[in-house]
C-alpha cells in the first residue's frame, strides 16, 4: 500500500488546483534542525525535501560551491556533499517517531541498481516520497545526469528497484534532468517502469562562471556549475508541460525550477503540476519571515516586500595584499588595500581563484584585516600570499549581535577567538560598557604582545592568561564577583572552551540569557542555502554568529 497521505495529497492535484508547496533537494532543507523548522516553523510548506543521501558520506565539492551572475540567478556546484546512509537515517528515524505534520520526501542518489535499491529499502520506512535524484548536473560521473539523460538506463533502473523491494511504502518519485533532448520521452520511460511520479526540473546547465577570467565554482568539471533560479523558470515550465502531455494526468508531478512569486508558482501547476518546489528564492528571504513567504505563495499574495534585492553577499570584491605576517608559527596576519563595514556577528568570504574559499571574521575594518590560523590546504595558502597578490571577499554575511545594554560587560576570547573581540569592543564601547576583556593562549604571547593588543586595550581592560599546560586556565582566572551587577558576557573560541566558560558563569549566578557566545560553524553558500551552518535552527550566515548560551539551552544545541 503506498503513502495514502502522500497519494491523497498529489493525485490529480493538477486538476484540483490545490497549491501544495514543498522544498527542494539540496535548498534549505538539508540538515535535520532545518526539516524540523520548516515541519513546525513554515506550516504553508506540505512537503519537505531533504538532501540527496548516499551509501557512503560524501564530502561534496571544495568552495565556492554556489555564485549568482545577477540578482535572483544562481550557478551552484555542491556536488551531492552528504552525510551518508548511516548516519542520516537515525536521525530521520527519530523526527518520525517525534512526529511530523508535513509530509517527507527522502532525496536518494547513487550510481549503480544496486546501491539504489539499498537506499530505498532503508528510507522508505521514514519516508512518504522517495526521490531518486537521476538529474545532478554536477555529480561525479556514473550518477545524476549520468543516470538520467538515457531512456533506456532510467527504465532499467526504476525497473530493477521496483522489482527487487514491490512491498515498498513510499511512493517513487525520480528527478529528471532538463539536459536532455526529449524529458518527457525519458519521463515516459520512467513512469513505465513502475514510478510513481517525476521531479522536474533539477537544474540546469552545468554552466562556467568567471571572475576576472577566474572560474569560479571549485570542482572537476572545471568551474562548471547548474544553473538555478529565476533564468530557469521558463525551461521548468515547458519540461512540466511537456511530461504532462506525454505521461497523463494519472502519475504525479512534483515540479520545480525558478519559482520565486505566487504569480510563478500557480503558473507552474497550470502547466501540470501537482505540487511546487521552492528552492534558490529562499535565499532573498530572511529566515524569520520564511513562514510568511511561502504563506503569501500558497494563498496568490504579494511576496515582493520579502524579497531581498541585496546581492554583495554573493559578489566578489578584488583585493590586493597590503601586507602578510606570521604570528608565531600558525598565524597569519593579513591585510588587504580597501575598506570594510563588518559589524560584530558578520563576517565574509576569502577567495583565492584556483584554491578556494572560506568564510572568516573581519578583525579590522580599516585597514581591511583577517588573523588566520592555519588548519588545512587554504589556510596553508593564505600563509604564503606575498604582498600585492590578488585575493578576492565576498560578503558581508550575517547580522550584527543584537545585545541587551549593559553597564559592564565580560569578553572572553580562545586563541585567534580574538578576532571577533575587536568589532564586539568596539559595538560595546560605543554604548558606553565598561569591558573586561581577557584572552586565553596555548603559550605567553608572541613577543610580549597579544593578538590585537593595542587596539582591544582601547576599549577596556586587557589580559592574557597562557593555559602553559593547562587548556582552559584563563577560565580560572574569573570569580562570583565578577559577574556582580549589571554585567553580561561574550565568549569566543573553541566549542569546549565556550560550553566550559557558560557552565562557570551560570554556577557563578548570571543568567543564560546574558551569556553570548559566537558561533563557529563553517557555512558554505552565506546565503542560507546550504545549512551548514544552522544551529539549533539559527542559520548564522542569515542571522549572526552570536547566540545567548539561552538560546543553546531551550534547542539543547550541541556545539
């Protein structure tokens, strides 16, 4: 018996003119915190897309992974980055157990019968729709497009998967490619096969993307990325269009590709849908008013207002290296020519063509300054740019901490943790704080002085306890009295320190709510694409990098 939720919601809707919303593969959706918000947070959204998920985890493309040549146009690469079977079906399984309103639709990809057949045994317990990507433009050769771009080896495999588990649940949506001469020829075959319905379209392309003649996308195929956004709505609607003629109204249609307002959405399903996908627009709408937007789509509203015309968080700014210092042995100092507005809890994008990209705090605004500590192959290139070499920011990305006023306040900093101090300092002595600010080092500093020394000393109080031994010791230095009045704190470093420096502070009697610490987490789109970098919900590169240890707390985050 297949998903008679799913079948209910979706068979004929095309006729019925239901306007059924859902998330795409790959946008949003990704990781278990942002199913869980869109399931409670977003209730116009009836399905939610996860991820494509694989056998084995796959690390996906190195950064950049997405660009936009113009605003609302998107090219991305991610190249199936996934955490793999075992590890996303628990998860799954325990948001099934807690409950969910919306329906789910488990993305899979793979590149032989086999593993697909291992996949959908697996998911189809937990799923409603199982979605079998044949369509990544991207993918490494043998899946995606690889799969789906030939009749007969999309009927082979939907048969072989069909016949080798017949009692499955779920029903079997597989997700075609635009690329192709005839889609609907290659839907036919699918639907043939024993598929319950077609996902079209993924996106389009690949296409190459430059900067200054530099490609900017970072993987195999040389820069080339799919394209999507509002430059495919018009190939989504004749791809659904077109499956529509060829397959009947009886097989459904889960259609995607450039839907941005509710004028494009009732387009899409008059064309043959059954339901809508919404994807890359998500990135021009602030996550607190997600809910709203898809609200405004479902019921034909005006979403104008919530769309966001910025684009410099996706367009490169070039830079010439003023100057490149090591501080110690694992620490680069670098400053750029040019000028910077970063604010505490924003934060940018490096980009060196040809070895990637990573996002990075901004210690200085003028002149324009990165602290790098150097932890792997960018890092490592950082160390050994020479003065008037070309590197490229991309940003801002973020929000400014919105912090409670008060009279004094408590910054505490992990090593190259500094590097958010400075901007913070700055934000808290222009409210008039008295700050407190002390910095813990594995070693006594560099020659006496500490990382941003002189400017932090500006501001307030500085100190700097070397651990000499003892990881953690500058939290020894802290006691009640400290927190005595009306005091806050602002904790910056690794994860253990923060967690270990919240934990004292609350002991010590001051509320989770004065508490704030900045979040590491690597994000790789900035835009709120990729969810890399949620927390608990809060998608830093949307919303800022500062929490109160309140909000770690009541969504029992683990750093």
């Amino acid at each position: 018996m297949r998903s008679e939720r799913a079948y209910g919601l979706l068979h004929h809707n095309h006729l019925k003119k239901n306007m059924v919303l859902s998330t795409v593969s790959g946008v949003a959706s990704t990781k278990i915190e942002l199913v869980r918000l869109f399931d409670r947070s977003v209730p116009a959204v009836d399905i939610i897309t996860t991820k494509s998920f694989q056998v084995r985890m796959n690390p996906g493309n190195t950064p950049p992974v997405i660009t936009s040549p113009a605003l609302g146009d998107f090219g991305n690469s991610v190249g199936l980055r996934n955490p793999g079977m075992d590890k996303a079906y628990p998860e799954l399984e325990e948001l099934r157990k807690e409950g969910m309103r919306a329906l789910l639709n488990v993305s899979l990809s793979a590149n032989d019968e086999k593993d697909f057949i291992t996949l959908v045994r697996k998911f189809d317990s937990v799923a409603d729709l199982l979605e079998l990507n044949f369509s990544c433009p991207h993918a490494a050769k043998g899946y995606g497009a690889s799969i789906g771009s030939d009749r007969e080896t999309v009927g082979s495999f939907v048969r072989a998967i069909c016949d080798a588990y017949p009692e499955r649940r779920a029903l079997l949506i597989i997700k075609l490619t635009p690329n192709v001469p005839d889609i609907a020829d290659i839907a036919e075959a699918a639907v043939e096969a024993g598929a319950d319905g077609i996902a079209a379209i993924n996106t389009v392309g690949p296409r190459l993307y430059l900067k200054d003649g530099h490609p900017i996308l970072f993987n195999k195929l040389g820069g080339k990325g799919g394209a999507s956004g509002a430059w495919v709505f018009d190939t989504a609607i004749n791809a659904v269009r077109s499956i529509r003629e060829r397959i009947g109204d009886d097989p459904i249609i889960l259609g995607m590709g450039g839907v941005t307002t509710a004028e494009d959405a009732r387009a899409l399903m008059d064309a043959g849908a059954d339901s809508v996908g919404i994807g890359s627009a998500i990135a021009r709408v602030e996550p607190e008013d997600w809910a709203l937007y898809f609200s405004r789509i479902k019921e034909g509203g005006d979403v104008g207002p919530l769309l966001s015309s910025r684009h410099d968080n996706l367009e490169y700014e070039r830079h010439t290296v003023v100057s490149r210092r090591m501080y110690g042995n694992d620490t680069v100092i670098l400053t750029l020519d040019g000028k910077s507005t970063c604010k505490a809890g924003e934060f940018c994008f490096l980009w060196i063509p040809d070895v990637g990209e990573r996002p990075f705090s901004v210690a200085k605004n003028d002149p324009l300054t990165f602290i790098i500590k150097i932890r792997g192959p960018f890092t490592e290139a950082s160390s050994h740019l020479e003065e008037g070499d070309v590197v490229y920011t991309r940003g801002l990305c973020g929000r400014q901490v919105e912090n409670i006023h008060t009279q004094k306040a408590l910054l505490l900093g992990g090593g190259t943790g500094v590097v958010v101090l400075n901007l913070l300092a700055e934000k808290l002595h222009g409210e008039g704080t008295d700050l407190d600010i002390r910095l813990g080092l594995p070693e006594e500093p560099v020659d006496g002085c500490g990382l941003m020394q002189e400017d932090l000393e500006r501001y307030g109080s500085y100190r700097i306890v070397a651990d000499n031994g003892r990881p953690g010791r500058v939290l020894e230095s802290y006691c009640k009295d400290d927190v005595a009045g009306d005091v806050a704190v602002y904790v910056v470093g690794p994860s253990v320190m923060m967690h270990k420096a919240a934990d004292m502070f609350m002991s010590f009697g001051l509320p989770a709510e004065r508490i704030y610490i900045s979040l590491e987490k690597m994000t790789m789109c900035g835009v709120g694409l990729c969810g890399e970098c949620v927390c608990g919900g809060h998608l830093a590169c949307k919303e800022g990098t500062f929490v109160t240890w309140r909000y770690i707390l009541d969504n029992r985050v683990e750093l």
